[in-house]
C-alpha cells in the first residue's frame, strides 16, 4: 500500500534488497563476462568492453543528470505524503529526459558513431551503430524507473531494475540465455553480442514501467484537500533543468573518473590491452561492492533527514556504514592479492592472468574509495552539486593529463597507479568538504571495534 511506513529496521530491510540486488548483479556481471570472453577473442573482448562504456556514458547523457534530481524530490515529497507532487515529478522527469534521450539517439547513430568507430578501430558500421543507440535510450529510461523507485523508497524494486548498463538482475538473466544459444552453438561476433546486450534492457524496461504505473494509479490526488500545483512544488520545466544540469556535467567527468581509463588505454596502447585492464577492473568491482551497496539504498535517507535538518542522524548511519563497508572491503581486497591471478584464469581466460597487476592497484584505489563512504552522495543529497562538479572537474582533468602520459610511458600497470592515485585524492577532498560544508565526517572510523557496535543497532 502507498504510504504504509514499517519502523522496524528499515535500514535492515533496504541494505538486505541492496545488498542481494548488487550482489546478483555483480556474480552475474562476471559470469556474463565469462561468456562473452569465451566467445569472443581478445582483440575483440577489448572492443566490446569500449563499447559498454560508449553506452554508459551515452545512458548518462540521455538521462540528463535527473536521477538524483528525482530521487532528492520524490523521496522529499513522498516522505511528506504530497502524492499529487511525486506524480508530477516523476512524469516531467520522463518527459524531460525523453526528448534528450532521443536527441541522444540521432547524434550517435548519425554523427558521433562512426568517428568512435574509426578512432578505435571497430568495424561493424550503421548496423553496430543502431545497435548502441538503441541499448542507450531504454538502458536511460530504464535507470530513471529504478530511481523512481528509489525515491518511493522501495530499495527491492530498485535494486532489482538498477544496472549501469545491463538491466539490473532480470535483463543480465535474459543476456545470459541468449549467451548461453550462442556458446552451444558456438560462434558470435561482436555485432551479435551487442545487439543481443541491447536486447536484454528491454524486458526489464516493460516490467519496471508496469510496476511505477502501478504505484502512481494507486498514489491519491489529492493530500487533505489541497492540490499541489507545479510552482509550489518546484516542478517548473526550468528548476529540473537548473538543477539536472550541475548533476549532469558532474556525473559525466565521474564517468570518466570511472572508465576514462579504458579509452585512455585504447588510445595509446591495444586492443589487447585493453581486454586485460578491463578484465581485471571489472574484477576489483568485488572491492568495490559494499559501497555500491551502501549507496543503492543510502540516498534517500540522507536526502529526507537533511530536509529535517537530523544531520547527527545522518553522520550517524553514514560513518557506521562506512565502517562497515570498509572492513567488507579490506576483506575482500585481500583475497584478491591472494587469489587475484588465478581468479582472472579461471574467470576470463589464461590471456587475462597478466592483469595481476592491475587487479592488485585498482583494488587499493578502490579501499580508498569505500573508505571515505557516501561522502558524493551527501554533497548531491544536500544541494551541495555545484562544489561536487568542481571537485570532479579538477580531478577529471588530473586524469586526463596525468593517465595519458602514465599509460604511455609505464603501459596498463602505469595507468592503474595513477588512476588509484587520483581517485584516493579526490574522495579525501569530497570527505573533508562534507565536513568543512555539512558539519560532520562520511569516512569509516579505523578502530574495528566500532563495527559491532554498530551492526548491533541494525
């Protein structure tokens, strides 16, 4: 039932569905990995992980920075009960993001494509174009209905349908049958393996669309009698855009922050190359995982206490999550260094062994990055986009310079170190920002003791 609050763990409840959402995403991330790498050779493996990252940042485009912006309004609106106001929120957001999406669509199946193409050296023409096109315009909208859902507070609906670029669980389940045809066959291009990628975002698009549908039918009009008009709440055409726009250009440069590295190393070295960095970064994702979890149920929580203005609450479940993401973390770090080689043998392949070096920097860069918790996610969270953007600004182009020169001088391992470098330097400055800004620290405490202490208060 819309509305019905349940106050027993809650913080339970939403980092259990986070937590199963991620994870089944993750495992089935790296056994879709597993086909692919099988079915692919090398050269080509690097070609298609180039490709995922064109549809992330495309997907981010199209999306026009909104997903904060909806999860900030309506989890604001919908914690307050004005029903009328998370109904206009969530539809000018889909409207909005539409027209961009589509926008979207006809510069890089007419325009930008090709030149990619070409820079990379990837041949599949129009047809491979359309392709990506296409997975960039629902994989956007299907982003925004797992915000949504997020906003309503309903961490298994949204973690269920959240997914950089797969479809979240159901569409990487659907991908994994149509791999599955293909290796019993055994052959595929990388034209098949990406429309078939594309492929496997619509089912879950249709099904997340059904289920808002659903939740907005069942949301009242009206909240005691009094109609809340576009103005009141802030759904002005021109208040999403000036407050998407901050949150657009900063979610770009993070994305490169992310993978920027990828088209870097496809620059200056190989496709080959880039097969065995990509493989071993899709692996450090295990490192990263607590705090992807963290943050798939942590953003409206901060973004309704901060509107009460409970920042103790706030720093409370921040830093306690934090600690214990950090030590899952350290864990799972150490297993790496442990097993690190075997782990890419056995997961990609005897080609990908030699990205043991890579695996072992990018994993500390990524301890330093769950270290410092759901420091971005406050500055978003609290209005503080503007001093985000430039944050990332200055450390996207630290990136750009410095990873162009690392990878061309030093090779794969030379741009691994420098991009953990920049990514510890950036999160050490968004922590000390949330303090100087907001008042409080984001980062996990160093003494284990505090993770008992805190588990017990879940």
């Amino acid at each position: 039932m819309i509305g019905k609050t349940h106050t027993r763990h809650p913080l339970t409840r939403a980092a259990g569905w986070s937590l199963g959402g991620k994870l089944s995403s993750v495992f089935l991330g790296l056994v879709v990995n597993i086909f692919v790498a099988r079915l692919l050779p090398p050269a080509e493996m690097g070609q298609y992980f180039l490709l995922v990252t064109f549809v992330g940042f495309g997907t981010i485009l199209a999306t026009a920075g909104l997903p904060q912006v909806m999860v900030r309004l309506v989890a604001d609106n919908f914690g307050r009960q004005r029903f009328p106001a998370v109904k206009k929120n969530i539809l000018r957001v889909f409207f909005l993001s539409g027209g961009v999406a589509f926008s979207v669509f006809l510069l890089y199946v007419f325009v930008v494509g090709d030149r990619l193409m070409d820079q990379y050296m990837i041949l599949g023409g129009f047809q491979l174009n359309l392709a990506i096109g296409l997975w960039v315009v629902v994989n956007a909208q299907l982003r925004l209905l797992a915000e949504a859902f997020r906003g309503l507070k309903d961490i298994r609906l949204a973690s269920i349908f959240s997914g950089m670029n797969n479809g979240g669980v159901l569409g990487a389940l659907f991908l994994l049958i149509i791999l599955s045809g293909m290796f019993y066959q055994g052959s595929a291009s990388l034209l098949a393996v990406t429309r078939s990628s594309m492929a496997a975002v619509f089912l879950p698009f249709i099904i997340a669309g059904t289920f808002l549908w659903s939740y907005l039918q069942k949301m009242p009009s009206v909240n005691g009698g009094d109609w809340l008009d576009g103005e009141d709440s802030g759904l002005s055409y021109q208040y999403l855009v000036h407050a998407s726009l901050p949150l657009l250009l900063t979610m770009l440069i993070n994305y490169f922050l992310a993978f920027g590295d990828l088209w870097i190393l496809g620059t200056t070295g190989s496709n080959e190359d880039v097969a065995y960095y990509a493989a071993s970064a899709r692996l450090v994702m295990l490192a990263a995982l607590p705090l992807m979890v963290i943050n798939g149920f942590v953003a409206p929580m901060i973004a309704e206490a901060y509107a009460k203005k409970k920042l103790k609450t706030i720093e409370a479940s921040v830093r306690g999550l934090a600690t214990v993401g950090f030590f899952a973390a350290l864990v799972c770090t150490l297993v790496l260094g442990v097993a690190g080689k075997q782990m890419l043998g056995l997961i990609f392949g005897d080609f990908y062994r030699q990205g043991l070096g890579v695996l072992l920097i990018l994993a500390l860069g990524q301890l330093g990055n769950v270290w410092a918790g759901s420091c971005a996610i406050a500055l978003s969270m609290s209005g503080h986009v503007r001093l985000l953007f430039g944050n990332t600004l200055i450390f996207g182009i630290m990136m750009i310079t410095g990873g162009l020169w690392f990878s061309g001088r030093f090779g794969p391992e030379g741009l691994a170190l420098w991009v953990a470098l920049t990514n510890i330097l950036r999160n050490l400055a968004m922590v000390w920002f949330v303090k100087h800004n907001l008042g409080f620290w984001s980062c996990a405490y160093w003494n284990p003791f505090h993770v008992r202490r805190i588990v017990n208060r879940f």
